[in-house]
C-alpha cells in the first residue's frame, strides 16, 4: 500500500468528515488529532490556530496538540509563543518531541549554543532521536563549527536520512562558502552520505558552486532559475553578500555606490523579476544603515528615499526616512511619522492586518506614547524629566530615596498637545495590540466573564478607534468606522463566558498589564492635573480614554504590578489601588472586579476631571459672570449625570451654585452632599459647612436669589428632588419644632438650625430636649466655629433651664433677643444659689448661669463686668467642653463683642437698613479696644452703599446722590492708624471708600486678611462691572447721538471684557453695521454666536435681516455718490433673507450694471458696456418671469427694463 | 486656545533616545539578536577579567566596576524576557535607528540557511524528517491506522484520478 501523501488531503473535507464521525471517545480523539494535524496544512496563522485550539478544547490533556500549536508558532516566526505553548505542557514539557521543539524554538530565537545543548540532550536520553542529532549539528554551524563537525562524524549515513543530511551540508556551505569544496569532497566524495547521481547530491553540488562563483557569474544565474523561486533568492543573496564583502574591503562610500550601481544595471535588466528589486532594495537600505551610523544624515536620506520610491508599499523605508529626520531634528519629521501611520492604515484597510502587522503598527504609536509619558533625559537635545507629562519625583527618608511620578503641570500648562500626544497614542497602541491577538473574540476581548463585561469592552474598542481618525484624518476615519463595525459585530452569542483557568500567555498578559498602567495614569491625571479651563476638548479625550480603557481592567494585572519585584518602577499603580478601594469601598482583602465596579471607577474618574475643570473655569473668570457660571454648572452637572453619588460633585456645585447666589438649588445640593456621605467625616466637611453658614443667612436674611433656566439640568437630583418636595409637603403641617428637626435631617451640619431648634424647645419648656439637640449639634457639626457655637449653645440651654425653674418669663425675654433684659432675673437667680438654698438647684451647674449673666452683660456693653461673669463660669466649669468654650470669652471678651456687633451690622444690611448698619459699625469701632477687627464691618457697609446706589441709579434713570461717609472719632492711642481711616472715608464715591477700608483692614489686623482679601476682589469685581456698565451707557449715548466712531472707540477701551461680553457685542456689530465695516461685523457675530448667550440669540436669528438691510443702504449711498464699483462689490456679495430683499436687491443690482455700463460706454469700452447692460436686463426679465413678477414693484422694474432696453439698443446700434 | 481640536497631537517637544541607554553603553546595536548582545557582554567580561588579573594598584576598583556595569546591562537587555521588557519601555531605541525590511533579513548571513531551508523544500518537498517546524514528519511522526484510512479517501490526486477513469468509462459505454 502507497503511503499516505498528507500534503495532498482534501484537509476541509476530511476535517468535516471526521466531525460528523467524532461521537464517540474515540472518533473524536481521531478528529482532534486530525484538526492539530491539519494546522500544518492551513492556509494562514489564524486558520491553523483554530484549527489547533478546537482539537485542544475536544483533548485538553493530550499534549500532541501544544506540541504542534508551538510548530505552528514556529512555522510562522513566533518562537516566543511557541516556546511559551511548550511551557504549559507541564511534566509533558520533558518527552522527547516536546524537547526537540523546544531546541528548534530555541534555535529560531538567536540562541543557537542553548539549542544545541537541548538537542544533545534529547539525543543523549532517547539514542533513537535521530532527528534532534541533525538538530544539534544544525545549531551549532555557526558557534561551535567543530562541534556541528563531529557531531555529523556520528549520524547515520543510509538514504532514509538523505533529506535531513541534504539540509545539513546545503546550510554549511551557505553559512560558510569557503568550505563548499571541503565539505562536498569530505560528504559527497571521500565519505558519501548521499547516493551518488541522486536529486540530494546535485543540489548539494549546485548550492556549492552559487557559493563559489564570481559576481558576473551569479548575476548571469540569476536568469537560469526560475522567477520567484526560494533558488533566485538564495542566489540574490549569495550576490549581495559578495558585494557586501568587496564594500567591507575597500570601505569607502565609492564602493557602495559601485555595487548600488551593479544592483541598479541588474534591476533595470530584471524588472519582470521582484527578487531582484528586492535586493536591490535591501541594499539600498544597508547603505542607509551604513551612512546613519557614519551620521552622514543626508547620505542616508537619499538612499531611502530610492529605496521608497521603489517600494511605496514598504512601510520599514519611511518609518526610515522618519528616524533619519528625527536625527537630523527636522521639523519634517513630524509629517514623516504621520506618513508612515498613513501607510500602516492604507496596509490595514487592503486587509493587510494580520497579528504581526498588527504589532508593527502598534510600535510608533507605543514609541509616541511613551515618550509623551515620560520623556527620556537627553542634555544634548534640552530634554529632561521635565518634559512629558509626568515627571520624576526623588524624596529621601532615612537614607532610602523613592521615585514617583506626578503630573507635570508647568510642562501641560505650557504645552497641552503632549497630553494629546499621550491620549491618542495609548489608545491606538491598545487597539493594535488588541488586533494582534486574533480573531478569537475571547481573546482579543481578554475573556470576557459576562455579556455586560463583553458589550462594555466591545464599546471600549470602539471609542479607542476613534483615536485613528484624529491622527490620521482621512485613512484614519475610514479605518476606525471599519474596525468599530467589526467589534460590533463580534459574536455575542459565539463568544463563549467561562472563566479563565489557563495562564496567560505573554501577549495578553503584557496588554493587561498596560491597560492597569494606563488607567493608574489617567487616575493621577484625573486627580492632580488643573485643566486648562480654556481645552475642554482635552478633558472630553480623557475622558473618552478612561471609558476606553477601565472596562479591561483587571484585578489580576493590578496585583501583578503591586508585587514587590516591582517595587522601583515608575508606575502610577499604588495611587489607582488606593483610589479604588477607596472608591469602591474594599478595605482589605483581594480586589474582586466586576463591570459593575470598572463602571463606577470610570465614573468617577470622569466626574473627577469635569468637577476640576468646572473650577479651574472659575478661577480663570475673574468677574465671573452669569453665563460663566451657568457654564461651570453645566460641566458640573454632567459630572453628576457620571457618578450620581459623588459627594464632590454635589460640593462643588454647592460652592459655585452659592457664588452664582442660586440659593435654593445650592440648598438641594447641600442636602444631596449629606445624603451622599452618609453623615460620615469628608475632606469636604469644613467646605460645606460654610457654604452652609453662608445659605443660612441669607435664608435668614430672607435673600431670595437666583434660579436657572428650565434648560438646566438637576440630573441626579431626582432622588432627592423627589424627597424634598414630600419633606415640604409633610413639613407644612407641622409645628416650628418639628420643622426645623426635619430640615436638620436635611443638612445634618448646619449649626444655626440646631440653635433655632434649641431655642425653640426652651421656649416650649423641653429643656431635655433641647439639651440632646445640642449634644447632637456638637457631634455633628465639626468645624471649629460650628464646634464653638454648639458648645455655647449647650450652656446656654443648661442656664435657660436653670433660669426656667423661678423665672421662665425672664427665659421668654431672653431668647426674644433682649438679653439685657434678662440680667435682673439671672442675678436673682444666681443669688439664691449662692445663698445655699435646697432643691431644685442641686447639684448646682450655675456656671451655666453665669454664662448667662456675661452675655447679658455683654448686651448691655458692660464689657468688664461681662468678662468678669464668664472668668466666674470657667472657674466653676468642671465640663471640658465647656470650659473651651468659656475659655476664649474669659480671657477677652472683644471677640464677643465683635461677633455681636457684627450680627448686628449683617442684620441691619439684610434689612436694607444702611444708616443703622452704619450706626452700629461706627459705635462698635470707637468702643472697641482694637478698632482694626472692626474694619471689615466698615468695608462692607460701605460696599453696600455702593451697591444701593447703583440700584437706586438704575430705578432713578440717572446718577443717585450718595451721601459722603461721617468722619469717626478715634482715640489716638488705640488707633494710631486714624489719620488713615479719615482720608480713605474721604473718598468721593463709596466704591473707593470701600476699597480703602478693605485695604486698611487687611493691612492692620491679622485676623481679617483672608477675608479682607476676598472683600477686595469683589470690590474689584464690582467696581469693574460699574466701569464696564459706564462704558456701555457711554456707548449707547455716542451711538443715539450718531458720534459712531467715538462709540467704538468707548468700546475699544473698555478692556477684554468687552470683546465675550454679548452687550457689549451686540452693541459693537450694530456700530459695525452702521459703519460699513461688514466683514467685522460678522467676526464679531461669530463670537457671540460661540458663546452660546441666551441673550444673544436674538441677535443671531435678526442678524441676516440687519446685514442685509444695512449692506444694502450703504450700496444704495455709494450709488448715490457714483462710487458704482464699491457698490458692485457689495451688492454682489450681498444674500438677500427674504422675497422683498430679493427684489430689492435684484433691482439695485440691475440698476448698479447699468450705471456700471454707461461708465464702462463713456470711457470707450463699448463690450463691456453691453455686456453690464445685458447681465442688468437679464436680472430684471427673471425677476419679472418669477411667480409674482416683481410683486408691487413690478411697474418700477418694468420702467427700468424699458429704459435699460433702448439703451442697449442704442449701445448695439451705435457700434462701429 | 491654542492647538487644534481633533487633529494629530503636535507637541512642541521633540522625539528624543537616552543616549544612557543599554545598548549605547553597552555599544551595540538595538537591532542586534540577544545572542549576539550576550556574546558582546561575555566578551567585555572577559576582557575585564583579564584586566583585573592584570591590574597595577592604581586602577584597583575599574574592573570591579566594568562588571558591576555589564552585570546591569545584562539584567536589562541581556535575556529574551528581560530585553522585551525593556524595550517596551524605550521602544524609541529601536524605531529611531535605521533598519532593514524584515524581508531583507532573510539575504544576511544568519537567515540564509532558512532560505537555502525553504529552497530544499521547494525542490524535495517536506515530507521526510529534518530539523525543521516545516518538516511534516516532525507533525506526525506516526498516524494511526484507522485515521490513516479515512485520510485516505480524501486524497485529491487519487480521488481526481478515479474521476477522470469513471469519465472515461461512461465516454467508452456511449461511443460504443
């Protein structure tokens, strides 16, 4: 019986057939072993992977089939996957096949010594391992020639092994061309291995005379074999190789061009023959190679460029010509590495992207992305740690230095593209390294565990995509919607979800590992970067990354890069570990990801970025407009729409809510802060407990404030929103009591609610309960004035109820504010306590009473006496709590006093009551033993006066008089600085006399600066706005009085301002308009238009209308005074915006030409004439042929067309 | 604003390579194989062995420290695993230094054996055991009878040549 020839298998057919018979143990056994068996046979790597992994999922525990996956491997260059397929044989790793593929895997990675040992070894254990003796010759041709020599003095010589000795001798006279004549004498001749005459021997004779022969000689073989045959090549190679050596010899660049110049005769005679392009080309690539090392860059560059233009297909020649600019530092380079992207995804969209492509491609863009990272150090070019987008951080503690990185803000600051750079080229690497997995939707999705983990990776590919067509636009797009399309279209119902048992291989672990970098980089950059408030784009990339990239984040990858043989590399990793846990609340213990949780990590690093550029816009406007701040809130809502349980989002909103005095929103803010946090301490804790304060005077003060336009989004709110209104509705029923204990569930950290909830059950006579309410107050409001107040509140309850027991009508006078009142009462008290009376004042806490008597004192201003009775109260305090807040009154009552007055003043101007503010501010300055603490009071009242005076300027329709500010008495002693204060009163307006005290306050007492300082800005801020209101009425005044340019030139110097505000621009297109500056006008529609003002938009809807009505007039002026041309000019540019403009404008037009053609007649040129003429009759006969015909005018341009009519009539007669 | 929105990133910074890099200290080329970094890095060992054996007082510690450096470089590019590593980090090393195709590399020296390989099994075909992942011996040095069989019938050759005595027959049965 003939044997089986398997190279001719009907393999598809055969495969099918053996399927339908694979029932049982055994016939699928043969079918397994036939699938791995037909690998070999496959018409690609891909098809024979799968050929072999299905026969490895029937028999997972035979190892034939990792035996031949790692052939496979090895059949297509892949000695690191083959040799990491062999690895996961386990004790099957030793036989002798798995061994002999090992020493070939090994051979095929470069280290021929290594794999000569393993093949010895083979053969060593199992003598009858004929083919791993061959194998040990084989490898060592090139290290140990003597060892390859006696090696082959003991391997069979009988004809069975003809082929493998054929090899043998063929690949020593290859890799050594000068023993050909020894090796055939001593194997052909002297001791035969193969049968004389036979096709071994003449072609082990043939290869030795190509390795033997002359240049001319090999150059005129070339023609005897045949085209495109492995026989051309090698002797191609044999003539390069010759030529090379001559090149080598001589060594100058004449030489190199000598056999460039052979190769070149040689090519242009073979050009039907692409191996001998091809090395022509190769050599061409050499002399580059050489002229690069020598630094001869444009040397080098011409050569590449031959090479290229030869093979435009080629990508190696201009990622090349891109390495050689880059040298040269070149500022072509950048369009070279564009280019050769270009080239890649021109490759990619002919179908060229199999694995190895894949990899190639994803190179420069790794290249790209690692250098944005973190830019390598290189004096000579600048470059340093400083450069990328993050930078090296040394710190040293007990002698040990650690390194980390931190975003490199000045770096970004200055240039945001490196970010960019970054983004986009980690995304394009991922998705090429994704590519070169396979098609295997498991593994190039890196196993899904679930459908939701699949349909979220599926979309993080998508999105990654997206990065092609921003580098390379065109070729880029198309590639990208490609690619998107066939991720969609990946297989849910194939892609099979079982969890993964089997190791990773090195790919996959390595594209891991990168995706748990990436996104520990994106965490630091979500968290540390300040974005540049005016790249919003740059914070939608990221955030686009980050939703690329967390979806394949996986806990295994993170572990592995946490481990401490890690330990000194420069990675983010301990930074994204913390975050999570801290995010996703895992203490302690392994890390379990589920998409749920990839999900909710995405979210918050995406909410993180919006919130912190939400603020960074802020901070940058420094008048903070409305629009401005309706524009921070719709970035902070879209964080919200995110991570709905973000307690910083709600903060933040609260904050900007309260800067832009929104009022009830930032309320429902608070409120969602502290259902989000649960109550539990936060890093915004003092942040929004002064926001509170903030909120509840102006509750207090009855402050009604803004609201947002219904366009506003409150998503996330809808919870809470929903809660709220059943709050109020269950609240309206209730009593003042139960009221305030609702709101408090609200904003569990509002102070002030705890003491009108104090004081209003002692009202009712519930001191016990009261007394809780301010034990709670204390625990909750954590804030060192919070902490203060509640701690005096909870005195206050205690000597209220004290009080209570003889005297609760002297209770009622006290809490309706009349302290003062209340002193007779709480003497009496006090009184009898002192008088050892019984019951019902044991044990006696009348510490708390003397509290009482010092506030009342302090009602009164009866400072000493008031200092007195709180010394009195610290004394007999036996609680710690109270004594530290007894403390700071004991020893200066000042503050007090201050704290007192100031409520007064902040009463009063609630009130609108200025002259009683004043009043106040002026008694407490010239009482006070330090009069400075009492200056920012006299700022404010005297910016409220500014501010009323504007109000009442605004009703009035005019200028409001202010009345100059009342001198103030100052002793000289407490303030030596009085002299000051009287001339900065002095100033004319109150703007400038807030200004000054401001300065003052901030200047003397310390304890004012910080908010000194925030009272100068908005004086700033305001004082600016009144500049900018008084340049606009100037403005509009010149405009109504027709002084156009002088209206624009108010303009002009009204600052920045005036060039975003939509006032001040809508005011500045109508100068331009009335001015004949067109084209100005509509760059300056442009920009309102950008801004996207609601206040703009009707400007923008009226502005075709307003254009043309005014082009349209000027055209009609310059008719007028015969400047006909300009007139043209316009008209002709001119788009009519509706049916009367259209006729308007077709007869200005009409007329325009006419008048043209008679200017164009008296000045001789008599064509031109009739043409103008003609094109004016024209217009005029379509507007009359259109339906309606001219409409009213209709007899207006039948006039005109009559006379228009006779006078071509007379230019055509008259011709010569 | 500056840069554009949606374009390729143009950074003003320029690509640049550590000139401290491993190859450059070690002096070899990016593109070198393993094995020839490793035979570089034992030649260098070597010669800085034999200097120590040789060295006066004054240069006490040099040799020390060329091996304490060649130790370095070879735990950064010095294995397989080790080099992939590194390079993945400073992928700049080998993509900014000019190469040749990948197809050139089968006319050097070291591929020209693969090539004379693939020119044995154009001419003898791969049939027979030799040492190579192409040799179909090596994939199935042995096939089961039963498989043997069914394989059989799938033969194309065999198959086409039935094909073409049936046809044959049926030419012959009508002529006649």
């Amino acid at each position: 019986m003939a044997a089986l020839n398997l190279r001719t298998i009907d393999w598809p057919a055969a495969l099918a057939e053996l399927r339908r018979q694979a029932t049982g143990p055994e016939g699928r056994r043969r079918f397994a072993r036939a699938a791995s068996l037909a690998a070999r046979f496959a018409r690609g790597f891909d098809e024979g992977a799968s050929s072999i992994a299905e026969a490895a999922r029937i028999e997972p525990l035979d190892p034939l089939h990792r035996v031949r996956f790692a052939l496979h491997c090895l059949r297509f260059g892949l000695h690191e996957r083959a040799l990491e397929a062999l690895d996961t044989l386990g004790p099957a790793k030793d036989q002798a096949a798995a061994r002999t593929v090992r020493a070939l895997a090994t051979l095929q990675s470069g280290e021929d010594r290594r794999a000569a040992n393993i093949a010895r070894d083979v053969h060593v254990a199992d003598p009858t391992s004929i083919g791993a003796a061959f194998l040990e010759a084989d490898a060592n041709l090139r290290p140990h020639l003597k060892d390859a020599e006696t090696r082959t003095q003991s391997l069979p010589r009988d004809p069975a092994w003809a082929t493998a000795w054929t090899h043998l001798l063929v690949k020593r006279i290859v890799a050594r061309p000068r023993d050909s004549a020894k090796v055939t004498k001593q194997h052909l001749e002297v001791r035969p291995v193969l049968t004389k005459g036979s096709t071994h021997e003449e072609l082990v004779r043939r290869a030795a005379g190509w390795s033997v022969a002359a240049r001319g000689e090999l150059a005129s073989s070339v023609k005897t074999v045949r085209a495109g045959s492995r026989a051309e090549e090698l002797v191609l190679a044999l003539l390069a190789e010759q030529l090379r050596d001559d090149t080598s010899r001589m060594s100058s660049a004449d030489s190199t061009d000598n056999g460039l110049r052979e190769l070149d005769a040689l090519y242009r005679a073979n050009k039907d023959r692409p191996a001998v392009r091809r090395i022509y080309v190769a050599t061409l690539t050499r002399a580059a190679i050489e002229h690069a090392a020598a630094e001869r860059w444009n040397a080098a560059l011409r050569a590449i460029e031959v090479a290229a233009r030869l093979e435009p297909h080629e990508p190696v020649h201009l990622q090349n010509r891109a390495a050689v600019l880059t040298a040269m530092a070149d500022d072509a380079q950048h369009d070279a590495w564009a280019d050769l992207d270009r080239l890649h995804y021109r490759l990619a969209l002919a179908g060229c992207l199999d694995a190895e492509t894949a990899r190639r491609i994803a190179k420069p863009h790794r290249m790209f992305a690692e250098q944005a990272r973190l830019t390598p150090t290189n004096a000579a070019s600048g470059t340093g740690s400083s450069w990328g987008v993050f930078s090296v951080k040394e710190e040293t503690e007990d002698g040990a230095t650690t390194r980390t990185l931190e975003v490199n803000q000045k770096r970004l600051d200055d240039d945001p593209e490196e970010l960019r750079q970054f983004i986009h080229h980690r995304r394009a690497e991922l998705l090429f390294r994704h590519i070169a997995l396979g098609r295997d939707p498991q593994r190039l999705l890196l196993a899904p565990a679930d459908a939701r983990t699949q349909r979220a990776r599926v979309r993080a590919l998508a999105i990654s995509s997206e990065s092609l067509a921003t580098l390379v636009p065109e070729e880029g797009r198309v590639l990208a919607d490609g690619l998107a399309r066939g991720f969609r279209a990946l297989p849910a119902g194939r892609t099979q979800y079982r969890r993964v048992t089997t190791v990773d291989d090195a790919a996959t672990s390595s594209l891991k590992l990168q995706y748990a970098e990436t996104i520990a980089d994106l965490a630091v950059i979500a968290w540390t970067w300040g974005a540049d408030a005016r790249r919003a784009d740059i914070v939608d990339e990221l955030i686009d990354t980050v939703d690329a990239t967390v979806p394949f984040l996986e806990e295994s990858a993170l572990t592995a890069l946490l481990s401490p043989d890690r330990a000194g590399e420069l990675t983010n990793v301990r930074f994204l570990n913390a975050l999570i846990r801290q995010t996703l609340g895992v203490k302690d213990g392994a890390l379990v990801l589920t998409d749920a949780l990839r999900g909710r990590l995405a979210a918050r690093l995406g909410a993180e970025l919006l919130v912190t550029l939400a603020t960074r816009r802020l901070d940058a406007s420094p008048s903070l407009p409305r629009p401005e701040i309706e524009r921070a809130l719709g970035i902070v809502d879209r964080a919200r729409q995110r991570d709905p349980d973000y307690a910083r989002v709600e903060y933040i909103a609260a904050r900007i809510l309260t800067i832009g005095e929104f009022y009830d929103e930032a309320r429902t803010r608070v409120e969602r802060f502290f259902r989000i946090s649960g109550g539990k301490d936060s890093p915004y804790q003092q942040g929004i407990e002064e926001i509170q304060r903030i909120l509840d005077e102006k509750k207090k003060a009855n402050v009604a404030g803004n609201t947002r336009g219904p366009g506003s989004t409150t998503a996330g709110s809808s919870g809470s929103g929903g809660s709220r209104r059943d709050d109020e509705d269950a609240l309206a029923g209730g009593s003042r009591a139960d009221r305030l204990e609702a709101e408090i569930e609200r904003f569990p950290a509002s102070v002030q609610l705890y003491e009108e909830l104090a004081r209003a059950l002692c009202k009712d006579g519930r001191f016990d309960v009261a007394r809780s309410w301010a034990t709670r107050a204390m625990g909750r409001c954590l804030t060192r004035k919070a902490q203060l107040r509640a701690r005096v509140l909870e005195l206050e309850v205690i000597g209220l109820e004290l009080l209570a027991r003889k005297h609760f009508d002297a209770v009622e006078v006290y809490l309706a504010g009349s302290h003062g009142a209340a002193l007779v009462a709480v003497d009496a008290t006090i009184a009898e306590i002192d008088q050892g009376q019984p019951a019902p004042y044991a044990p006696p806490p009348h510490y708390a009473l003397h509290y009482l008597r010092g506030m009342c004192l302090l009602a009164r201003r009866e400072r000493d006496g008031a200092e007195k009775a709180f010394r009195t109260a610290l004394e007999a305090c036996p609680q710690q709590r109270s004594r530290a807040a007894l403390k700071p009154l004991a020893e200066n009552v000042e503050q007090a006093l201050l704290d007192q007055s100031r409520a007064a003043v902040e009463s009063a101007l609630a009130a609108g009551k200025l002259r009683d503010a004043m009043r106040e501010v002026t008694s407490a300055i010239t009482e006070a033993r330090a009069p400075e603490a009492c200056l920012l009071d006299l700022a404010r009242v005297q910016l409220a006066e500014a501010v009323d005076a504007v109000a009442r300027a605004t009703s009035a329709g005019g200028a409001a008089p202010v009345d100059p500010a009342a001198p103030i008495k100052l002793d000289g002693t407490r303030a030596p600085w009085r002299e000051r204060l009287t001339r900065a009163l002095s100033e004319a307006t109150a703007v400038k006399r807030a200004h000054a005290v401001a300065k003052l306050a901030e200047e003397l007492h310390e304890t004012s600066r910080n908010e000194a300082g925030v009272l100068l800005r908005r004086i700033d801020a305001f004082s600016a706005e009144l500049g900018f209101a008084d340049a606009i009425a100037e403005a509009t005044r010149l405009e109504r009085r027709g002084e156009l340019m002088a209206a624009l030139s108010v303009l002009d110097g009204a600052g920045e301002r005036a060039k975003t505000d939509p006032r001040a621009l809508r005011l500045r297109i109508m100068l331009l308009l009335r001015l004949d500056r067109f084209e100005e006008a509509d760059q300056s529609l442009e920009i309102v238009k950008a801004s996207g003002h609601a206040s703009a938009r009707s400007l923008v809807d009226k502005y075709p209308d307003l254009r043309f009505k005014f082009a349209h007039g000027a055209a009609t002026r310059m008719l007028r005074s015969n400047d006909v041309d300009a007139a043209h000019a316009i008209l002709v540019a001119l788009r009519p915006t509706t049916p009367e403009a259209e006729i308007e404008h077709g007869y200005s037009l009409a007329f325009c030409l006419a008048r043209q053609a008679r200017l164009r007649l008296d000045a001789g040129q008599r064509d031109e004439a009739i043409t103008r003429m003609s094109a004016a009759l024209e217009i005029l006969e379509s507007k009359l042929a259109a339906p309606g015909g001219g409409g009213a005018a209709r007899s207006r341009f039948e006039e005109l067309r009559d006379r228009l009519d006779t006078d071509l009539s007379h230019m055509q007669n008259s011709r010569p | 604003m500056t840069g554009a929105v949606g374009k390729r990133p143009r950074p003003k910074g320029r690509l640049v390579v550590d000139p401290n890099n491993a190859y450059a200290r070690l002096g070899v080329s990016p593109l070198s194989t393993t094995e020839e970094i490793k035979a570089f890095i034992l030649n260098k060992r070597s010669k800085a062995q034999a200097s120590n054996r040789s060295r006066g007082d004054d240069d006490f510690g040099a040799a020390e420290a060329e091996m304490t450096r060649l130790q370095e470089i070879e735990e950064e590019i010095g294995t397989p695993r080790a080099r992939a590593k590194y390079d993945a980090r400073h992928p700049q090393n080998e993509l900014l230094t000019v190469q040749p195709a990948r197809a050139d590399r089968r006319f050097e020296l070291r591929a020209r054996a693969d090539l004379a390989g693939a020119w044995l099994i154009e001419e003898l075909g791969a049939n027979d055991l030799f040492p190579s992942a192409e040799s179909i011996a090596l994939w199935a040095p042995d096939i089961d009878a039963d498989l043997d069989q069914i394989l059989k019938r799938f033969e194309i050759l065999e198959r086409d040549a039935r094909n073409i005595l049936e046809r044959t027959k049926t030419l012959d049965q009508k002529d006649r």
